[in-house]
C-alpha cells in the first residue's frame, strides 16, 4: 500500500469551494487505481488542509502520476489558494477494524 500526503493552506473563503471540488472530482470520478482519500482539515490551525490518498501499491501511484490526467489533487489545493507540497509514504503496518 502506497500513501500520498498532499498539504496546503487554504485561505477560509476557499474551504466550501474545496469541499465541494473533493466531492465532484474525487469521490464521483476517482482516478484509476485509488482506494481511498480523505480531505482533512486541521482543528489546531483551520487554514492547514491535507488530501490523503491510498493506493493498492507505489506502482498504481506512480502510473497515475505519468498519466495526461491533472493531478486533481494538487488542482483541488491550488484551486484552494495554496502551493501544496506533497510527502509519500510506503505503508508498513496497518489495522481495519471489521
């Protein structure tokens, strides 16, 4: 499993628009090879927004990566306001509780 942390600041007028970006680009047409993404917003500093996205594997990433298709990631933040910057992570353990 492969995890991309994108993060940005997103100025308050920018949160509903991005909201409702996630949810027409991300959760209606989820790019090939996603399993999951979260739009997460900081409870300590409300301007600080994150874009989790979960891949079956490094290569799913890396193949959407080298697609024509737009980042709709870092579109969503850069529409927010903000020039994210991303972190990717290879998963080492995990727990899902059923």
């Amino acid at each position: 499993m492969y995890v991309s942390i994108l993060t940005g600041r997103v100025a308050k007028e920018n949160w509903l628009p991005l909201e409702r970006s996630f949810e027409r680009e991300v959760t209606k047409h989820p790019p090939a090879g996603l399993m999951d993404a979260y739009l997460v917003q900081s409870e300590d500093d409300p301007t600080a927004w994150q874009v989790v996205s979960i891949w079956a594997t490094k290569m799913d990433f890396k193949n959407y990566k080298t697609t024509e298709q737009t980042d709709v990631f870092v579109e969503l933040l850069c529409d927010g306001g903000t020039v994210p910057h991303r972190l990717g992570f290879v998963a080492v353990g995990r727990y899902e509780r059923v």
